[in-house]
C-alpha cells in the first residue's frame, strides 16, 4: 500500500485539521438520503446479499476522493 506522508505546514485544509484534531477530538459521521431502489433490484437479481454490495458502492465512492483517503497515525501525529 502507498502511503504518502503530509506535510501539516503546507496542506491546504491544516487550519480545519488542527481544529478537529486538538480543539474537539471528535469523529467524523455523514448523513444522506439516497435513492437504492436500482442497488435492492440489483442485489435481488443476482441473489447477493445489499449490505455487502452497498458498501462496495460507499468505499469505491469514498476511496475516489483524496479527502477521505486520509490516515492519521497519532503516535508519531503524522498523517498522510
């Protein structure tokens, strides 16, 4: 697996990074109405199981964007 060490200093959302990291310490929840009728259709259809096939979909999603491909090794308070 790459992984990729950040540089806090020089990354663009640092100012939010530092206040979600030493201000609050909290975690990161997402809430979204979508649509899964075509996914339930799909899952039925094949005879798979929707959870399973739903989070593919939602990690494939996620993984696609750099935001949420982020690690963050509080021992050594690296990220990357």
């Amino acid at each position: 697996m790459n992984y990729k060490v950040i540089d806090k200093e020089k990354y663009y959302r640092k100012d939010v990074f530092r206040h979600f990291s030493e201000d609050c310490k909290c975690s990161t929840s997402m809430t979204a109405r979508i649509d899964v009728t075509d996914l339930v259709y799909y899952s039925k259809n094949t005879e798979t199981k929707f959870y399973i096939n739903f989070l593919y979909i939602l990690s494939k999603v996620l993984n696609s964007r750099d935001d949420y491909r982020m690690g963050y090794l509080w021992q050594t308070g690296r990220f990357g």
